[in-house]
C-alpha cells in the first residue's frame, strides 16, 4: 500500500517484540511471549485490520471495475452490493457462475499470501439465491 519501510517496521515491532507476565498475588511471575502475533482485545489489532481489510476491499474492487465480478441488489434499482465487513468476518455478494468464484477465489488466496491470514473453511458458509439454477 506504499508504507515506508520505517513505518512497516515500527508497526511489526509492535506484533513482534511484546511479552507478558501474570500477577500472582500481586506479583509477576514469567515472562510470555505470544508466538503468533498480536492476542485479540490488542488495542493495535483494529487498526491492522483496516488496513487489511483496505488491501483486500481493493482487489475486490479492482476486479468489478475490470468487469470480472459482480455485486448484487436487493431489488431493481437498489445500488450492488459487492462485499460487508464486520469486525473479523466477510461477507462477499456475487454471480453464481464459475468465473466469478475462480475470481473471488483467486483474490481470497493473494490476500492469504500478502497478509499471512487464511480462511477458516470450517466456519466458511455458501449461499445460493432461490433464483440461482440448481447446475
């Protein structure tokens, strides 16, 4: 997204360097070292997922402008919908055809690799319109 270097590395150093003990009575005890990156509730962790979410709206984007996706309406003249964020989960809206889910696929997979993120297919759901033909 055109960070500097600097910038990029003071923010990593805040995902990587930090360490936490436990008050026993009072006192600490330990030093803890997360292995796998900034724990949920981290004041920092809303702020790296606008920017995530900033990388991958984009390709998003990119891709409908280029005609390659679709959004959907909810009615005629209701604008297209295309993607809704809420705070870790994505919904995205699209045609039902094979193009469009090798498409949306494709984005998902650049934005795992650039973010270092992967899709829970385990809590990952797919729905159809009752307009959508059954092949």
């Amino acid at each position: 997204m055109g960070f500097p270097e600097r910038w990029i590395n003071r923010v990593m150093s805040c995902v990587t360097t930090p360490s936490f003990s436990v008050l026993v009575n009072g006192k600490p005890y330990g030093s803890i070292k997360p292995f796998r990156g900034i724990r949920q509730g981290d004041l920092l962790s809303p702020y790296l997922f606008l920017l995530c979410t900033e990388g991958f709206t984009s390709l998003l984007a990119k891709a409908e402008l280029e005609g390659m996706i679709h959004g959907v309406s909810v009615c005629r003249r209701a604008p297209k919908i295309s993607n809704l964020l809420f705070a870790d989960n994505s919904l995205l809206f699209y045609w039902a055809t094979q193009m469009e889910v090798q498409v949306v696929t494709e984005i998902l997979q650049t934005y795992a690799k650039a973010s270092g993120q992967s899709i829970n297919l385990e809590k990952s759901s797919v729905y159809f319109s009752r307009n959508t033909p059954h092949n």
